[in-house]
C-alpha cells in the first residue's frame, strides 16, 4: 500500500445528525456536503470530523461564560 498525496476537502458543508438508531446502534447522516479530491466515504469522514470540530468550538465558548456559544436546549 502506498501514501496518497491528494489533498482533499469539503467544498459544501451541510447538516449531520445523529439519532439513536435501531438496537442501540446509533446513526450518523451527513447531508448536503461536497468534497473536492474525496470518495463519498471521504465526504463523510471529513463531515464528522468538521461537526465534531464545531461542537468542542461551541462547548469551549459556553464554558468560558455563561451565553458565550451557541449551544441551545429545545
């Protein structure tokens, strides 16, 4: 096996979400992201990885002071 060197990225971001799933396996959806020099695995993976990205920013600013991120409970 060897090392690609081919740069990928999102092009589009989108929406994850995660729900519950069925038998306690919980699923993740990515919607409406794009990728350039990316599989659709690629395009997932980087979409996880820019939500989880997203949430720790957010957890981070809601921690330091109270209204600092946007973090909501409906």
């Amino acid at each position: 096996m060897s090392l690609d060197a081919t740069t990928s990225r999102l092009t589009k971001v989108g929406t994850v979400t995660i729900h519950p799933g069925l038998e306690g396996r919980t699923q993740i959806v990515a919607q409406g992201f794009d990728g350039e020099g990316c599989s659709c695995r690629d395009v997932a993976v980087l979409a996880c990885l820019w939500a989880i990205g997203e949430l720790q920013r957010e957890v981070m600013r809601t921690i330091e002071q109270p209204g600092g991120g946007a973090i909501g409970v409906d």
